[in-house]
C-alpha cells in the first residue's frame, strides 16, 4: 500500500513523541513492504529526500518567522501536497492545526487520526483556544476514517463523547537494562545519587509543584530537570529556582544514549504529566528500569497501575524524595514490573503490526 504520515514535524526524529512514533512507525511499514512517505517541514536538519527506505517531503513550514499561526499553514501546505500522491491510506498524528483543512483530504485515502490527548483541557490555552480545539477535536472525529487512541483513558473519553469507534493502539518503547556510567560525567551526578524531571516546560505538566515539593525536603541528591526553558513558563521557573542549588537544568538532551543512561540510574524518576494519553516519556523511562514518582491521575494510572509512587500536592512529593528510594523490595517489584510491561505490551513490533492492521480494514 502507498501510506503517508502527516502531522509531525518529520523525522529522523529530534523534537518529540509523534516524531519518535512516525520514526518508527514508517521503518517498520517500509521493512514490511509498503510504500511509505513522511510529511517534514523545510525547517527539519534532515534535508535528503529518502531516508532508510522511508520517501521525505518537505514542505513549507513558517512557525518559526510567524509563531503557532504557522503550523496551520503547514498543516495545510501537507495536506494539498497529499492529495497528489495518490495514499491508500493516511496516518494524521494528533489534530491540533490540521483539523481545520482535514475535508480537503483525498476522498480516495483513508485518514486514520491519533487523536493524541485532551488538547482543549491544557491550561497554557485561553477559554477562546480551548473553544477552538474542542471543535477541532469534533471534525477530526467527523473527517476520519478511523479512529486511535493511545491511552484507554482517552478511548473511554472519545467513545462516551462521540460514541465513535476508536482504536486502542498504545505508543512504544524500547529497553535499556544495561548502562554506562560514564554518561554521568558532564552532569557531575553518581549512579542512583539524583531524581530526575523529563518534560516540555508547560504548566500542566506539573514541575513547578515537583520543585516546590523538592525545596520543602531533607534530600542533598542533586535533581536534573531536563527540557527546553527557552519558552515562557520555562524561564519563570528557571528564574523561581535559581537560588536551589540542588536543581540543575540541563536544558533538551535528545542523544538516546545519554538520556537513557539517566533514566536508567536515577534514583527517582519523577512523571507531572497531567493531560493527554499515554506519554512516551512516561514508557521510554519504564523500559530504562527508573523508579517512577507520577502525578495521580487516571492517565498515568492507567500505565503503571499500582507500580508507581503517586502525587497530587508538593506536600507528597517532599514525603517521596525523603522516604522512598531503590533500595526496598518495593521499588524492586515496581521497576521489574513496568519493565515487564514494556516487553510484553509496548513492543514497537506491536505497535507497528496493529498499524498495519488497521490500514488494511
């Protein structure tokens, strides 16, 4: 079959989950035999037209002069692109600029949406923007030919919503059991001497209640909190935490092999993610055996179950950094189970083979 995937700023990945997903996602439809193309955008550092079997088109993408209005513009350039491509079937990741354009599809392609989180329920959105993405939600649901869900969470959601037929397809992850301390060394850390923070810097993710937890507690461990502070709520906490010398901010780290070694020997890993379905950082740290702390919410809990320190206030997250830790047969039982999950129920092989699956209907 002739698949598109649209929706991601374009591989090989280097900004985020839906990247990692159309990374992935199009090597494993090329290895079985389809023929597959990724939507980038001219800004993307990957300039060659295929990559490992995977066909690349770049289209004009302005947000980087115009701001967010950009997006939509290159939601759209993707779009009328697709329509002369001839695609059996389209994979449309997430809906937030392309919802509005989505009728213009090819009627010949079956649009198949992720439909990603609760974009609508974000609190960095004014009442307008979360007015405009609840009807972005709607016509996404009313212009595709099926529907995804990454999390039950949000399949139960959309089903009772809408009373669509979505599809539960869960993000992957791979496993790393074996790490190299000598990834530690820039960040002057010891092996399973400091908790680490992996987010976007926005409000909904919870970090500035993960560091006022961590201000009110006894540990001396340093805490890493890893993303871009370059936006507006980054630089708002970077500037609250200053004087915290226990808080480095390391800024976006994207080499696997560094990231992965500090999942891998964190004492705790903490997880604030509060809206959306099932986050790939949430799994990637999973299958890194950390020891996860997460905000106590029904999307978290549907991935990690009982397996988990969970918080709702920084009160509970001082009482975890200074009364949990990896050392108890606890935290034993908890990493080895969610690494067991990641190897039995978030395979990039099966991921891929329900993709197909669903392709093919």
């Amino acid at each position: 079959m002739k698949i598109g995937i649209i929706g991601t700023r374009g591989i090989p990945n280097n900004y985020g989950g839906f990247e990692q997903l159309a990374e992935y996602l199009s090597l494993g439809l090329v290895e079985k035999g389809h023929d597959v193309v990724v939507y980038n955008s001219h800004n993307h550092k990957y300039t060659q037209s295929t990559w490992r079997g995977v066909n690349i088109v770049h289209c004009f993408d302005p947000e980087r002069n115009i701001g967010t209005v950009g997006q939509f513009i290159y939601d759209l350039n993707c779009i009328l692109d697709s329509r002369k491509r001839g695609f059996d079937a389209i994979i449309n990741l997430g809906y937030t600029s392309s919802a509005i354009w989505m009728g213009l599809f090819a009627r010949k392609a079956k649009v198949i949406t992720n439909m990603d989180g609760m974009e609508w329920k974000r609190s960095k959105y004014s009442a307008k923007v979360q007015a405009f993405l609840k009807f972005s939600e709607k016509r996404a649901v009313k212009h595709s030919y099926k529907l995804v869900a990454d999390s039950l969470a949000i399949k139960d959601y959309l089903e009772k919503e809408y009373r669509a037929d979505v599809t539960f397809i869960a993000y992957g992850s791979d496993l790393f059991s074996e790490g190299d301390a000598h990834a530690l060394l820039p960040y002057k850390i010891t092996p399973f001497g400091y908790s680490l923070l992996i987010a976007r810097m926005e409000p909904e993710n919870n970090i500035e209640m993960i560091l006022d937890g961590l201000c009110a507690s006894e540990t001396k461990q340093p805490f890493l909190v890893t993303g871009n502070i370059k936006n507006k709520f980054g630089r708002y906490l970077a500037h609250k935490f200053e004087k915290e010398e226990r808080i480095v901010f390391t800024g976006p780290v994207y080499q696997p092999s560094i990231i992965n070694n500090l999942r891998f020997y964190s004492n705790l890993y903490f997880h604030g993610h509060s809206v959306g379905g099932t986050n790939p950082s949430l799994l990637e740290a999973m299958g890194c055996k950390a020891l996860v702390a997460a905000h106590n919410n029904v999307f978290n809990k549907s991935v990690l179950g009982p397996d988990a320190y969970y918080f709702s206030s920084a009160g509970d997250v001082k009482l975890i950094l200074d009364g949990a830790g990896r050392s108890g047969k606890e935290a034993s039982l908890y990493i080895e189970r969610n690494f067991r999950k990641i190897a039995e129920e978030y395979t990039w092989k099966k991921i891929i083979d329900s993709y197909e699956e669903l392709v093919k209907l």
